[in-house]
C-alpha cells in the first residue's frame, strides 16, 4: 500500500469518525479534502482539482431541477394540497377497518409524487393523522409506524431529489432512475397498506372504522373552504391546453397527422363562459365533489404532468419541474393560499434545503474526486473483487454496508462518495443483466436502502420528526411502530434483490 492511498484511507476513516462525533458533514468533507489531498498531492494540484470538480458540478444541467422540485414540494405543502388530499382521502375510506391507516398511506403515497422532502411529509401527516388516530382509539404503534414509513416514501418514488442527484453520478438518465423507481415504490405502499388492513381486520380494536359523527366532522371540514370559480376556470382552460400540446406532441413523435382544432373552438368568449357552466353544473355545486374531486384531483393532474413528461421522455427533468413549479403555485393561486406568507415560506424553505443538498454535492464531489486520485477509491474496488464470495453475495455485501452507513450519513453523501467506490464493483459483476439494466437495477436498490435508513434505529430521522409534533406518542412507541415496517422493508428489498424486473419492467416498456 502506498503513501497516497494510505492517507486516502485514514482521510475515509477520520471522516466517518468525525462526523459520527457531531460536526457538519459538508464542511468535514470539504476540510479533510483540502488537507489530505495538499499532503498527498501537493497545494497546487489539490485546489485545481477542487475547482474543476465544482465548476463541473455547478455547469450540470441536471442540478438546476433540485431546487424547483423543492420549491414544488413547498409550495404544494404551503397550498395546503396534502391536508385536502388526506381529508378525501378520510372521507372515502370512512368505513372501512383501518380507515385512517390507509388515508395515511395512500396521501403519503400520492404526497410522495409532488415532493420528496421526507421531513415535511412526516411532520403534516403527525400533525393531521395523530391527533385523530389517537381521539378514535387506533393503536399508538402501528399508527406511528404507518406516518413514519408513509412519509419517507418521498425519498423513494418520483420525482425523488435523491435520484436527480444519482443520475449524473452514475451515468445514467434520470427518467430511467424514476421509471424504474415506481415499482419498488408501489409495492412498498401495497405492502403497507396490505399489513394495515390484515392486521385490523384481525383485530378490529387496532383500527375501527369511523362513526357517523366522526364522518359527518370530517365532511364538514372538507366543504366549509370556498373555491374561485374564475380561477378554477382558468386552471381548467390551462389543464385543458396543457392537454391538448401534450397530446400534439405525443401524435407527432408517433408520426400521427396535427389534429385539426375548428377555429374560434378555444377563444376568449368560451373561456368567459366557462364559471357559468361551472356555476350550473348541480354536481361541482355539490360538498362531496368540492371535498373529493378538488381533494384529489389537482394534485394527481399536477404530479401526472411532471412525472408523465419525464418518464415518458417528453422533458428533461429540468424542464418539466420548471413546469411543476409553476403549476403547484398555480394550485396555491386556485386555492386561495398564495399570498406573501406563502411565497416567503415556500421561498426560504427552498432556499435553506436546496443549500443544504447543493453543497453537500460540491463538498462530497470534491471529497471524492480528491479520495480517487489518491489511489485509495481503486484499492478499496480491489479489496471488494477480491472478497471470496459470489457475485451475488457481493451485491448483497454493498447492500448491508449501505445500509449501516446511511444511519449517521444524508443521503448525498451516500451517493456521491461511497456510490463511486462501488460502481466499479458492481459494473464487474455477472448476474445476467446488461451494463445498463445493471446500473438502474442497483440505483433502485440503493433508492430503497437510502428510504429504509430514515426507519432505521439509533438515527431514524422520521422518528424525531414525528416526535416533535406528537408529544403524545413515546419514542420507544415510534421506534417499535416503525421495527415493524422495517420488516416489510426488508421484505421488499429481498424482492427486488431476487426479482429486477420489478424495477426494470417500466424502463424497459419506455425505452
């Protein structure tokens, strides 16, 4: 072994020790990146490869997306779009055993889609379910658990910041990153929405249904807020051409003739006209349609677009988060929400969290960069091949190491210093899949370890963050909450382990 990579290893070692003590995490890597590479690479050189690793990073078309998904995430939060979506959600479900378990699921589910700020999910979803679950008499556990393993999903499914970030690092689309996410993702919330309701159909005091004064508050909630109809009437007119340039652009790539628009079919008298159509239409008059369809489908149409443009390959995941951004503060207009409150608090929660990932990536690029031309990234890659096991044990190795350093470690870290090491590993290794296939294969992988970490004791972020808005329910009580969909975790992990095509059908279907 070498001077350099010698020192490569100690610098690996003393930053997972330092930062295991409690110091910042970017300025750990950025620190003992500057210090190990000027002693084993010289001054000089280890300040222009820092450089050249953030002017790299900053010039990535990729990064400016990370931000507008924050922003539409906060800006759906501050709109109030996942309090609506839970009360239809509650309001559908009302009878059924195990009613609020699955509102729980199914938003965080749906939630997931429009955000991946695994905090922000966690904490609504406490502050809305909690105190209901607790007043109807559910089970502290297993309702702890359900928010808890419901609100990280948004680090797993589409459009994930987490996967935005993977791609660049691992040369591969994003679009094919979420693609193969939802597979993984969708089953993980059958999964929990499966053992929710075998467990209160078993046992009927974990999770009875609602009452009839229970259904008629919950109702009552959902239809006291007044809509604008002219606004919603320009939100339809936009949803209306949206749909119709989505549907031009989608018949031209199949080589179908334009469709022919009569003229004066979409002019300004029609749209004038449309709030009086609405006005007069009984049922949009109605409370159940205001609670359900305004609950629900907003929000689906506003995930649809962004997600459908990317996945289908449409858009670049720039380009289409521009478009989601743009439509969450139109939902926030519609909803009456939008106001210089809003804005500020959707402005500097963006600020703050785009910051935070923003750097960690530079610090962590840099970290790496300085890690590889030392010589020890090569030497850990041949430590690794040279483990006396199968192919497939290897990959099971990487998973189980994954998974315990994600505990004390944000995911960036994860994915852009540790992943590289890997990569070359997991490149090399035969399991009768293509280079492609392979890659995506293992960024799902990694996509459901990195969402089972935030379950995962001593750490277990979602732990803490549900604790903060529920007093009422012990850390102990979360913790054995969430052990049990740790299990389900597991479970789904083992799958995909056994069955890729869970993650790889979608990719395959829009390649």
């Amino acid at each position: 072994m070498s001077y350099s990579e010698s020192l490569g290893l100690i610098m690996l070692v003393g930053m997972i020790a330092v930062i295991f003590i409690g110091f910042p995490i970017s300025f750990t890597l950025l620190f003992l990146a500057i210090i190990f590479g000027g002693l084993g690479l010289g001054w000089e050189q280890t300040f222009n490869l820092a450089y050249l690793q953030i002017w790299g990073t900053m010039k990535d078309e990729i990064f400016p997306a990370v931000p507008l998904f924050i922003f539409m995430g906060y800006m759906t939060e501050q709109a109030g779009l996942m309090e609506r979506l839970f009360g239809a959600m509650r309001s559908l479900l009302a009878p059924v055993r195990g009613s609020l378990y699955l509102a729980v699921i199914l938003t965080a589910t749906i939630f997931a889609m429009a955000t991946g700020i695994v905090g922000a999910a966690v904490t609504v979803l406490g502050i809305m379910a909690a105190p209901m679950m607790i007043r109807t008499g559910y089970d502290a556990r297993l309702s702890a658990g359900a928010i808890a393993a419901g609100g990280t999903l948004g680090i797993l499914i589409p459009p994930s910041v987490m996967l935005v970030v993977m791609g660049p690092t691992m040369g591969v689309p994003v679009n094919l990153l979420y693609s193969a996410a939802f597979g993984p993702g969708f089953l993980l919330a059958g999964c929990y929405i499966a053992y929710t309701l075998i467990r209160s159909f078993m046992d009927p005091t974990l999770g009875p249904p609602m009452t009839m004064d229970e259904r008629r508050e919950a109702y009552d909630a959902m239809t006291t807020e007044k809509v604008n109809l002219a606004v919603v009437s320009l939100g339809l007119f936009c949803l209306v051409v949206m749909v119709y340039l989505l549907a031009e652009l989608l018949l031209s790539q199949a080589g179908v003739p334009r469709m022919a628009i009569g003229a004066g079919s979409m002019n300004i008298s029609g749209i004038a006209a449309v709030p009086a159509l609405l006005a007069a239409f009984p049922y949009f008059r109605s409370p159940y349609f205001r609670a359900v369809v305004l609950g629900i489908a907003p929000l689906s149409a506003l995930i649809g677009f962004t997600l459908g443009t990317i996945v289908g390959g449409l858009a670049t995941p720039t380009e289409a988060a521009s478009c989601g951004a743009f439509g969450a503060t139109l939902l926030a207009l519609v909803y009456g929400r939008l106001n210089l409150k809003s804005a500020t608090n959707a402005a500097t929660g963006t600020m703050v969290t785009s910051a935070m990932v923003l750097f960690l990536a530079v610090a962590s690029t840099v970290f790496g960069a300085i890690f590889t031309k030392l010589g020890s990234a090569n030497l850990l890659t041949s430590y690794l091949l040279a483990v006396p096991v199968g192919d497939w044990w290897k990959l099971a190795l990487i998973m189980a190491i994954f998974f315990i350093l994600g505990w004390p470690f944000e995911w960036p870290v994860m994915i852009l210093v540790f992943m590289p090491i890997v990569l070359p590993v997991v490149e090399k290794l035969q399991l009768g899949l293509g280079k492609l296939d392979l890659l995506i294969w293992f960024g799902a992988l990694t996509a459901v370890n990195m969402q089972t970490s935030y379950l995962s004791p001593p750490v277990a972020m979602s732990a803490y963050y549900l604790r903060n808005v529920v007093p009422q329910w012990r850390l102990s009580t979360i913790y054995k909450g969430m052990a049990d969909y740790m299990v389900i975790q597991a479970i789904v992990l083992a799958l995909l382990l056994l069955y890729p095509q869970i993650a790889l059908w979608l990719p395959h279907a829009t390649r």
